[in-house]
C-alpha cells in the first residue's frame, strides 16, 4: 500500500490517501483509524457505483464496528445540484447523525463534491472520508478539499472547503469504469505533470505507452496514482484556498492547464459531446500551441505534449468547431479574473507560466486555437 501524507497549515488537519489495489475490502480498518471515536457512517454513493462496490465497503465498514446507513444519489453531473444537496442534509437530520459520526463518498467526483458539501454544511462539519471509484476522482478530485454544487448559474459556483480525513484509492475499482471516462482521467493526469512535474508527466506518458490505458491490475499503477496525488496535494498545501492574487508557477491556479478552452469547448457543445477530462485533452493542445507561438514551448516539447494527448485515449471529434465559437465561449470564464482570461501556458514541460490573456494578440489565439483544433 502506498501512503501520501497531507500537511495542511493546521497539522491537526493533516490526513493520509492511501492507495492500494484492494482497499476497498481494507476500507474499515482505514477509516477506523482516522476517526476512532465515530459510530456510525453515512455511506454516499450513486446506483451505478453502489451496485459494484457498494456492499464491500459497507462490510468492511461494519466489521470495524461502525453502523452503515446507505445514501444514493441519481447518477450524473445534473444531480449535482441543490435538490440533492437538501435530500442528502435531510438524510443526515432524519437520521440523528451526530458531530462524531461521519460521511464517506463512494463514488466518483460528482459523489465526491456532493456528499463533502453535505458533510462540511451538517453541524458545521461531519467527519468526511473519500473512496473515490473514477480515475479523475482518484488523482484529482478527491485530493484538495474543494466541494461543490452546480446551479443554474454555472458549475461549482456554491461551495465550501471541507478536507477529509482520510482517502481511500483501490485502481482495481477502475476496472468497471468506461473507456471516455477512463480516457478523461488520464488527460487530467497528463495535465498535472505538465503543468507542475516533469517526472510526473515523463512516468505518466511512460506508463500509457507501456501498458495502455486499461492496465487496471499493473501492479505500478498504485504509485503512480499515488505519485499524481502527491503532486496534487503539494500544490494544494502550498495554496489551499486558491489565492486569486498568485500567479506563480506553484499557486493552485497552474492545475487549470487546459481548462481555459477546455471549457470554452464544453460551452460551445453545451456540455453534450466532451466528458470534462476529453474536452482539457484539447484544451492541453490548445494552451500547448499558444505557448509554442508565444516562444515559451519548444517544437520537441509541443510535440510531447501531442503524444501525451494521444496515449490517453481516443477524443471525441472537433475539426468542425470553429476557432471562433471557442474565442467567444473564452470571456465567460468563471476563473477569468476581473473578465479577463489568466492562461496557464507553458513554459516547458513541468513549468507553467500564468500570462494575462490581454497580453496575447486576438490573431496569435486564434491561429493557435485553429490549429489545436484542425491537428486533432
Ligand atoms: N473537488 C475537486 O477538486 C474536483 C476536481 C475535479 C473535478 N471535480 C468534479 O468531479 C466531477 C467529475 O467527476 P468524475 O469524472 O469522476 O465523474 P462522475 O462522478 O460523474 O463519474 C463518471 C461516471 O462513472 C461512473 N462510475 C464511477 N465509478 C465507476 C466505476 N468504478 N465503475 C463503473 N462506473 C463508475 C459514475 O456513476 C458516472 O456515471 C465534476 O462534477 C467536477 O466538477 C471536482
Ligand atoms: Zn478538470
């Protein structure tokens, strides 16, 4: 089993993930150590997620004493919202849950945002504890503490920071998930070691060629989902609240590489062709393409970047996107500050630069945007 310990600034709060190829059947014992004191657990999940995994997890829960009540979501970015948000709190005071007992979120993000907004809203705060079942949930979303609901608004516009205390990551759970889902994780995870770690990024890129994307039961596969959580949770502890005033090649800010057109393309197909993940794919070429013209990137490192892109799977088309839609989905941003676009370029690999998008001339993103768009 691997461990990566969390330092936040109040070392009280500091936790461990751990990740291990059958955890699930360990997460008991885990989740006792974190909270030694907690009864009873609110085991949150989704039909989807709970019919694979979900009576494993709540044995093993009930073998290190604590009592199990099952919470199911619908399935999908929609139930994200309010509505499920007051269901899962009305869950929690119906069931008389109290300060000691705690939430664990079986599942993937969409589980994960929810159910830690619930455990941090209830009483100010329930003891929360992640299992995460998607490869994007297991070296993204379930590190750092953000959670989160969508409104009509936007996405995660409503949220609190709420960090668990402890994680638990089987990869042998990933097994089940489906290929774009699989393929969106590992974009997410190119994303990190490009923005932040080389090393990251070359053992990533190393372990796709090597293995494909599939190669749930490869015996490295825990450390390098352990290696990218690592990654995450430095970050993170180095900024925990997303300094909105940073713009340094370590504020958190860097892990939205890609996002910028990443989002602009989920916009642009209202939210229908890309999974989150596939959509950064692009985004990456996109932000890599734009740094390349700006004399940042070099060819070789660009060209990296592309294969990166490509040994995570296939991406759903976009030749029949215009550069122009995209420019135009840019301005509503929600991380755009002050309504103008931060890029996170790149530098090199590992490296990222935030440059003010009003330094870059409309013709040099729209010829980087065109060509992202036309080589995929
Ligand atoms: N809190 C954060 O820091 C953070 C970071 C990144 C993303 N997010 C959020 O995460 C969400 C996306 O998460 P996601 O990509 O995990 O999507 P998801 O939670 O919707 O899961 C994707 C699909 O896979 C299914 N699934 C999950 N595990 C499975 C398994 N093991 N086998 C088979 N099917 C499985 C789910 O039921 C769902 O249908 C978004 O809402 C995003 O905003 C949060
Ligand atoms: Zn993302």
């Amino acid at each position: 089993m691997e461990t990566v310990r969390v330092n936040l600034r109040e070392a009280a709060r500091a936790y461990d993930i751990s990740v291990g190829a059958g955890l699930l059947a360990r997460a008991g014992a885990i989740l006792r150590e974190a909270v030694p004191p907690a009864r009873r657990v609110a085991l949150f999940s989704n039909p989807t997620v709970f019919a694979r995994y979900g009576r494993q997890v709540a044995e093993s829960l009930e073998q290190t004493g604590f009592t199990v009540l099952a919470w199911q979501m619908g399935d999908g970015e929609r139930h994200k919202n309010w509505h499920t948000l007051e269901r899962a709190l009305d869950f929690l005071l119906a069931q008389k849950f109290e300060r000691h007992d705690a939430v664990v979120a079986l599942g993937g993000g969409v589980v994960g945002d929810l159910a830690g907004c619930a455990a941090a809203l209830y009483l100010r705060g329930l003891p929360f504890a992640h299992i995460p079942t998607t490869l994007l949930a297991q070296i993204d979303a379930s590190v750092g503490g953000k959670t989160a609901v969508n409104t009509k608004q936007g996405k995660n516009l409503i949220g609190v920071f709420h960090q668990p205390v402890a994680v638990i990551i089987d990869p042998g759970a990933l097994a089940t998930l489906p290929r774009r889902e699989v393929t969106a994780g590992w974009c997410e995870a190119v994303k990190q070691g490009a923005a932040g770690d080389a090393g990251l990024f070359a053992r990533t890129v190393d372990f796709l060629t090597q293995n494909g994307p599939l190669a749930f039961a490869h015996p490295q596969l825990a450390q390098l989902i352990a290696a990218q959580c690592a990654f995450k949770a430095e970050i993170v502890a180095g900024d925990e609240r997303e300094d909105a005033s940073r713009t340094d090649a370590r504020s958190r800010r860097i892990l939205n590489f890609g996002h910028t057109v990443g989002h602009a393309l989920e916009t642009v197909t209202r939210y229908r062709r890309f999974r989150h993940g596939e959509a950064v794919g692009y985004g990456m070429l996109a932000a890599g393409e734009l740094s390349k013209r700006l004399a940042l990137l070099n060819d070789f490192e660009l060209e990296s970047l592309q294969n990166a892109t490509r040994v995570c799977g296939k991406l759903p088309r976009v030749a029949d996107i215009p550069a122009e839609a995209v420019i135009k989905a840019l301005a509503g941003d929600k991380k755009s500050v002050g309504g103008y676009v931060k890029w996170i370029l790149l530098e090199r690999l590992g490296r990222a630069r935030i440059v003010d998008g009003r330094e870059i001339s409309p013709q040099i993103l729209r010829e980087a945007l065109r060509e992202a768009l036309r080589l995929a």
